[in-house]
C-alpha cells in the first residue's frame, strides 16, 4: 500500500561520521552548581553591575525564595528591578513588553530565573535592549550584531538546559509559529544551577521538563555529524553530533537514568533533584553545538494545534523518531543501551539499540509523561499540515541522522497516533 507510513522508508538511510574528529562547545564564562548557590548572586551581580533586572513569572516572583534573592541584592547596594510578566512558551508579546518598560542605559545586569521561558526572555531582552528595534529583526541564526548587557541564568525545573544555551525560543502570535532567535551573543555570562530551587516544580511540569532533557541528551548524541569548516561553526548555531558534546550527553544519560524515576518516587529527594538538574545541564551543553533534531520540529507544529506542553509533545513523539532513526544510529543507541544499563554488550548490537529506547520509554512512563500522539489531542486531520510545518524548521530537520520528508514525517504521526510501538522495517 503507497501510504505516508509505507513510502517514508524509501528515504535515504546513510550514516554520516565525525570524520574530521571535531569537538565544539559553547559555554558561559561562569558556571556555579550545587544547593544553596543561589546564595552567591548577590556577590556575583554586585561584581558586574549596580542595577539588576529580574525576569521571571508570577509563580516564582511570588515564592519565599525570590523575595530572599531579592532582598539580599538590595542590601548589597544593587538596584533591583522586577519583571514577572513571563507566559509558558515565550510569546513574542513579552518581548516587546519587557523592552517597552525598560532601557539599556537603565540596566547593568539581567537575572534570568524561572523555567526555560524565563531565562530564554532574559537572554533576547538582553540584546533588544542594546541594540533596538523589534525582535523579529534577529529571528534565525547570527543576526545579533553584538552583545547585550550580561546575563545570569538561574534555572528552576530541570530539563530546558536554556541556562547555557545560547537560543531563545519564541512563539509569533501572528505567524503561529515559534521562531528561534540563534547567536552566541545570547550565551550567559554566569549560569547559577541549585538544585534546592527545583524542590517545589509541579509534579507535571517535572514530568514535562524531564522529557524535554531526556530528549536533548538522545538527539544531541545520535543526531547528524557534519563535518564543520570555520566558515559553517561561523555562521551556523549547530555544528552537528561532536566529541565534546558526545562527552555531556554520556553524563547526562548516566545521571537521568536513575534521578528521574527517583523524582518521580520521591519528589522532595535533594539528590535526585541535583542529578536530574545536573543531567538538564549536561543536556544544554550538548544540544548548544550539537542541537536538536527530527522530535523537537514535529513537536513545534504539534504544540501550536494541540496547545500542550513542549516536553509531552517531545514525549509522545520520541519512541517512533526513535525508531525511525535507528537504521543510521544502531551504534549510537547501542552505546545508550550500556549507558543505561539494560545490557552488558554482549547482546547483538541491534538489541542493545531495541533495549535502549525500551528503556527510555520505561523512564518517560515513570514520569507520567505521554508515549501516543493521541494523547496530546492531536487529530489524523492535522498529518497533513503538521508535516508541512515540520519541514519549514530547517536548522532542525538539518541535525535529523535520517532524512525527514513529508512522507516520512506523516509516518512517523500514524504511528505516533496508534501507539505503535513495533520496529520498523
């Protein structure tokens, strides 16, 4: 039968290598870790400004925490500055609201603290507000002409890794798509990661935001190697699957293996929440050279329509971009299956690789996360124009280890839709 699910394996299945051996990171100048570091902000912004500008959202601006981190910037002399009008998903109206209430020469400092929608608004607010105009002049990749005034990232779920990345998504109300503003110059100047602040994130937003890391370290380590010149690492954001980021994505699929079913079992367990922030972190570090890849387009399209979080779209979509990809990954995914320890490597590589997104569909319904597309509310009415949409998300589909068409995109949906996890073949 000539359908989208029976046509999308005729697309190209060749591997690609790291032939050149290349290794690409891109990092703050500062990275502090561990509970209780918040503690060090006040020190930390005192040193490279008087005047502070929080972003966050209500939920946070309101929490006992914030009012400390607050108070103890003012006693340190800092001007303090607050706005917590951040909404899920970054929609471009907070962009221009931040930039219209403050200016440049009103700000010395930007604290980012919040989930990813948070830190991505500090980061973009940072570089409209220095160099003007609106923020859809800097949609796509290294149209910043320069740096912002410094930014600090404090992450408070663990999954979003927006604390070292050096993106900002957006989601354009009048074009009903989210669009990514991509430079180094929105890299952070400091990030401050303290698992205490994750304590109290929502069991759901926890599920959420642990599926979106889980998928960062996945896509990041099986995703396309490229190969870059210096002329590709200077203008493109994502220089393809890499030793450095290879080496972050092994830790962080170490780390979240066990943190996030034991997030799940005990959500006030101090050390499992340090792991899974330590895995989202990990997870950042890998995905800001080596990006995201086939899930994360879907998922853009489907979020738009579905109205769901990004994580869960990211989760139900996962075990069939799983599987789609694995004839150009086995080694990879096999490499995962030891990690995680659901085989010694004496197994036939493939089921290594089979045993290994087993396992990470084990760790998402642990979670509470979705693995069906049905789930989400999405309608076999929508295949159609989700593939479409999919395939305008080139920087994306570009990472993807196995060509994505429409036709391979609407197979992967029916599949996603039944909640058929069999292998491909």
């Amino acid at each position: 039968m000539n359908t989208p699910a029976a046509t999308a394996f005729a697309t190209a299945t060749h591997r690609t290598e790291n032939t050149t051996g290349i290794g690409l990171l891109r990092q703050p100048t500062t990275v502090l870790f561990g509970p209780g570091q918040r503690r060090q902000l006040p020190q930390l912004v005192a040193s490279i400004g008087e005047r502070v500008l929080m972003v966050t959202d209500a939920r946070m601006a309101e929490s006992p925490e914030f009012t400390v981190i607050a108070r103890d910037l003012t006693a340190r002399g800092v001007i303090v500055e607050v706005y917590a009008g951040t909404e899920p998903d970054l929609p471009r109206r907070n962009v221009t609201d931040i930039t219209e209430r403050f200016h440049r020469d009103d700000v010395d400092v930007i604290v980012g603290i919040g989930g990813g929608s948070c830190m991505d608004l500090a980061k973009v607010a940072s570089v409209v507000l220095a160099h003007g105009g609106d923020v859809r002049d800097y949609y796509g990749e290294f149209l910043v002409p320069g740096p912002g005034c410094p930014v600090i990232t404090v992450p408070t779920t663990g999954g979003t890794g927006a604390e070292v990345t050096c993106i900002s998504v957006i989601y354009d109300e009048d074009r009903g798509m989210k669009v990514g503003v991509a430079s180094p110059h929105l890299e952070a100047y400091a990030a401050v990661i303290d698992p205490e602040l994750t304590l109290t994130c929502p069991a759901r937003l926890t599920a959420a935001a642990g599926a979106d890391a889980l998928s960062h370290l996945i896509e990041s380590f099986t995703g396309r190697a490229k190969n870059p010149s210096a002329d590709d690492i200077a203008t493109k954001l994502y220089a393809g699957k890499n030793l450095l980021a290879d080496t972050y994505a092994r830790t962080g699929l170490a780390l979240l293996n066990t943190s996030l079913p034991a997030v799940a079992a005990r959500p006030d367990d101090l050390q499992a929440r340090s792991d899974t922030l330590f895995g989202a972190y990990c997870a950042g570090m890998a995905i800001n050279t080596a990006g995201t890849a086939g899930a994360h387009a879907i998922q853009s399209p489907i979020g738009n329509l579905t109205h769901t979080p990004h994580g869960f779209g990211i989760s139900a979509l996962l075990p069939y971009v799983m599987r789609y990809n694995l004839p150009t990954r086995v080694r990879e995914f096999a490499e995962i299956g030891r990690i995680l320890g659901v085989t010694d490597g004496t197994d036939p590589e493939q089921i290594q690789a089979q045993r290994a997104i087993e396992r990470i569909e084990t760790i998402l319904l642990t979670l509470g996360a979705p693995l069906d597309l049905r789930t989400l509310g999405l309608q076999p009415r929508h295949f159609g124009f989700v593939a479409e949409q999919s395939m305008l998300a080139t920087r994306l589909t570009a990472n993807n280890p196995r060509e994505l068409t429409v036709d391979a995109v609407h197979g992967i949906l029916e599949r996603g839709y039944d909640g058929d996890r069999s292998w491909w073949r």
